[in-house]
C-alpha cells in the first residue's frame, strides 16, 4: 500500500521541528528547509518558498498528497509588522495554489492568535478576524481565507502561546530561564495580562493528528488552564529556587496589549479530541532545564536558527 506522502514546509523552525517528529512511519516523509538536515525516514529538500519558481518545482518533483505549512517570517520583535509578512502571503499562496493543481489533498496550516482581536471572553474560531491589529495577524488571516476558496480540505491551526525546546531565546519562557540561570533579575511587565501557554512538543502532536483528521477550516489549539504572565513566571522562579529574581512590574507593557488572548478549545476537545499530555509545571521544568543545557551567548542571539 502506497503511503501518504507529506511535505512539512518549516521543518527545522520551533513548530515545524515538532511537527516532523510526531509523523511516523505511515507516511513518506519529506521536508523542507533552508538548512538540510539528515534523518532517518525523512526526505530533506533546500528550498527559500519565496523564490515562487523554486517553490513551483519543489511540489512539481515532490508531488505530496498532504502538507503541513509552517514556514513564515518569526524573527523575534520584529515579525509584528515586518514587510516579508507580505512576502509570505503571496508565497504560501503560490505554494497551495502548485499544490492543488498536482492532485494535493489536503492542507494543514499554522495560523495564529494575532488573528483575533483581543477579547475578556474565550475566544472562539468564528469570532470576527476582519481586523487583526498587526500585520502578522492581517497576513495570516487573509492566507486563511484563501484556503476558503482552495478546492482542498484543510485545517487552520490556531497558535496560542508555545514555548519549549529549541525557542527563540528572546522569547518570554526562555528570557526568564535564563535570567534566572545566570541569578539576574528576570525583569518581567506588570504581568497582569493572561494567556494561553502550551508545550510545542504537544502542539507539534495536535497538528499532526490533524494530518488525516476529517476536521476543516480554523482550529484554536491550547492548554486547558490559560495562566497570567506572572503566574508563569513565578513558576519559573520556583522552578529555579530563585522567585526572589522575578521582577514584576520592573519593564512597561506593551502599548495596545490586550489583557486578555486566550481560546475556546472547543473543537480540539470535542472534533479533535486531543489532551495536552504535559502539564504547564512539567514543561516549564522542561524548558528550565533545556536552558540550563543551552545557554546562549548575547553577542550570538538571533543569529543562528535553533
């Protein structure tokens, strides 16, 4: 029997690496990246998807049934509003168009919160995203909606707030651990604002249930429990035997935050029916730990992909 064959596009980004090792052997396997990697099982393609002629080509001598997108522009601080939001719009366009014209059946997606507005209520996949209020968020809801109109099934997963193994280290989780290993105060914004945290090691499982799940259109995945900024970075105080070092209140929030961003996990519950296997505590414990083992020079921060 012929196996499905994927391309997972992002294959080495934070997402994208999770993603490719929870698909197993039932499918043939091939990837996407700027930087080839080996692996055994997986069939490695160096490709820049903004280049339309090489992504045409790519699923030209590919020619996967399925597909699993998670490349896009993610540089930390500066993706919000980035120009290349753009780039990525019309490149993933191009991407699924090439797709659906060599017999693609089936496409999952990486969306985002940064789609919806903010909101003091759970959030829900129907809610209104006319108006995301950053560019990121604008690009991705537009991709989304071409997806709409793509003679395709698809699932549109609805990204809340990862965090774990291989995180870009200026991120809220991995800046903290390593304030804390260092034993420098881990200045933190008054941490008031609550989110939606999970492990990517169990966002990289849900989207890859979602491969050959019947389940289409938008998917909010996320953590039972949605916690306050403070709350998680207490826990990574304690974690460290150091809460003493948690400094709320030290930085200003952001101007235009939303104090709330959380999700209605309806459909992952009851379509998907998919349960974080780890706890907040333990993956936060994780990633401390993980830190511990991979400290980053500040002269080398952002410049090397993790």
């Amino acid at each position: 029997m012929t196996k499905p064959r994927i391309l997972i596009t992002g294959a080495r980004g934070f997402v994208g690496a999770q993603v490719l090792a929870q698909l197993g052997d039932q499918f043939d396997l091939h990837a996407v990246s700027r930087t080839v990697s080996a692996g055994k099982g997986v069939t490695w393609h160096d490709a820049d998807l903004r280049d339309v002629a090489a992504s045409a080509a790519l699923i030209r001598d590919i020619r996967p049934s399925h597909m699993v997108h998670s490349a896009w522009e993610t540089t930390h601080g500066e993706f919000w509003e980035a120009e290349s939001n753009l780039d990525w719009l019309e490149a993933s366009k191009a991407l699924f168009a090439e797709f659906c014209a060599y017999g693609g059946k089936r496409i999952v997606a990486c969306g985002t919160c940064a789609e919806y507005m903010g909101s003091s209520e759970p959030l829900r996949e129907g809610d209104d995203t006319q108006h995301p209020p950053s560019t990121y968020g604008q690009s991705k809801n537009n991709l989304r909606v071409v997806l709409d109109n793509t003679p395709v099934s698809y699932a549109w997963a609805r990204i809340f707030y990862p965090y774990g193994i291989g995180e870009n280290p200026k991120r809220f989780v991995p800046s903290i651990c390593q304030s804390l290993l260092k034993g420098e105060p881990a200045k933190c914004s008054s941490g008031t604002q609550l989110r939606n945290f999970m492990d990517v090691r169990d966002l990289g499982l849900a989207i890859s249930m979602l491969v050959e799940h019947p389940l289409n259109g938008p998917i909010n995945l996320g953590y039972p429990t949605s916690y306050k900024l403070g709350d998680v970075a207490m826990m990574l105080g304690k974690i460290a035997n150091r809460p003493d070092l948690i400094k709320l209140g030290a930085l200003p929030d952001r101007v235009g935050e939303a104090p709330v961003l959380i999700p209605d996990l309806s459909r992952q519950k009851t379509e998907l029916k998919f349960t974080p296997k780890m706890t907040l505590l333990e993956g936060l414990t994780t990633a401390y730990h993980w830190w511990k083992d991979h400290m980053v020079d500040d002269s080398t921060v952002g410049q090397k992909p993790l």
